[in-house]
C-alpha cells in the first residue's frame, strides 16, 4: 500500500495534471493499494477523475456529523465525495493543532461508523526515541486511539509508523530500524485482538520515505507500505514509490 499524503499543497489545476499524469501508469489495485490523500477542496475533482487503480482519501476529519464547528469536515460530508480512507492523528494535527488521544480515538470511532478507513499515525518524538521508550509511547498511543474499535472493524483500520523526528526532515529511520518498530505495532495488535488481525492489518512506514529508500523500507516483513508526504508531490517520484512496493 503507499499513500501519498499531500498535506497543503497542490492548486486544483495543479491535482488534476497529477491525476492524469498517473493514472496510467498505476498497477492494478490487487498489487498496490494506492491511495492519495488531499486537502478536501480537492477530493471531488480528484474522485471524478481517480481510475480503478486508484483510491483517494482525505487529509482529516471532525467527528461530529454536524453542528457549530467552523472550519471543520464531518465523516458525512467525506461519504458524499466518494471518498474511501481518511487520515487520522497525524503527528501534525497532534503537535500543531493539539489533538487528543481521545479526540484521535472518537475520530477512528467516527470514520469507522460511516464506512471510512481511518489511516492511524502513530509515533515517537526525538527526545522519546533517546529516553528509549519509543515501543511503550506507540502501545499506549494504539491503546487509547483504537479503544472500542471492535475486531469486526479492526481490520478497516490501516496503522501507520511515523517517528515524528523523520517527518519533513530528511531523516529516515533505517530500514531495521523501521522494521522493529513496525514488528512492535504487529505484537501489540495481536495481543489487542489476535495474531490472525495482526497479520492481515496494514502498517505502513511514514518519515521521509523517498525513491531511494522506499525498496528497502517495503521489502521488511512487517513494513506493508509507505505513507508519504514531500516524496509524493511529483508524479515521477510518487509512481517510483508505487512500483517500488511491486
């Protein structure tokens, strides 16, 4: 699976030349789940145009259905755009924008009861990695995020390992590295649900995944793919990152 995540960039002209710069170019979906997550204004324009091979997502989402919340996109309003996964507690909206375990959670609650697939950032900040409680930070973080998500519903859930100190930075995690903490989410699913959930649930590696890095990173047995922000903004790069996954 890799997803691009757009963050706040790309004008409407600017998506669509992306769109139909890929969309030939995609494998078929039953070989590479890919997936672009953009800002909502785009996400119509980009539905309408997404062919077989692709799926789009938004960036976030409240949730509530409806209600004073200026500013704010309901888990309805994404139904009606055609979209099929949703970002969830990027470390972004945590540390910019003070998001909550428990706001995170009745999102991942919200997504799931109107048919969205939350996307579920989970990770470590530079001074956590260096006190060593990297492993302790993420189960407490799935614990609480993914708290009443039954095991009927777990596996629409997609998790994805971002050490905040990686995102936008250049810094990667390495591969082994990556790939332990990606084992330590898998161990920590099975014992949240069982061993069958944690090995068919999706964890992705997001923190400056990019072309050169990408094989090595999807070739770990438990890193099923990338969740991708600067590396994703180019055609060119964003389909290297895809058939990397091939």
């Amino acid at each position: 699976m890799m997803v691009a995540n757009w963050k706040m960039n790309k004008t409407r002209d600017e998506a669509l030349a992306f769109i139909y710069a890929i969309n030939e170019s995609l494998p078929s979906c039953d070989d590479v789940n890919t997936v672009i997550c953009a800002p909502s204004i785009l996400l119509r324009d980009l539905v309408k145009r997404q062919g077989d091979n692709l799926k789009i997502g938004a960036q976030n989402m409240y949730f509530e259905e409806f209600g004073a919340f200026t500013g704010e996109i309901s888990p309805v309003m994404l139904q009606t755009t055609g979209v099929e996964y949703v970002i969830v507690g990027h470390s972004e909206r945590r540390n910019l924008f003070g998001e909550t375990d428990d706001m995170i959670n009745r999102k991942v609650l919200s997504a799931l009861k109107h048919n969205l697939k939350p996307i579920l950032c989970v990770g470590e900040s530079l001074d956590q990695r260096e006190l060593g409680i990297t492993s302790s930070v993420i189960r407490k973080q799935l614990e609480a995020n993914l708290k009443d998500v039954s095991k009927d519903d777990i596996l629409n859930v997609v998790i994805a390992y971002e050490p905040i100190w990686a995102i936008g930075t250049g810094k990667t995690a390495s591969a082994s590295d990556a790939e332990t903490e990606c084992k330590n989410i898998r161990e920590a699913i099975k014992e949240l649900y069982n061993a069958a959930i944690a090995d068919e649930i999706k964890i992705l590696y997001g923190g400056s995944m990019k072309p050169s890095n990408a094989k090595e990173l999807v070739s770990m047995p438990n890193i099923d793919g990338g969740l991708v922000g600067g590396a994703s903004l180019q055609p060119d790069s964003f389909l290297e990152l895809v058939k990397a996954c091939l």
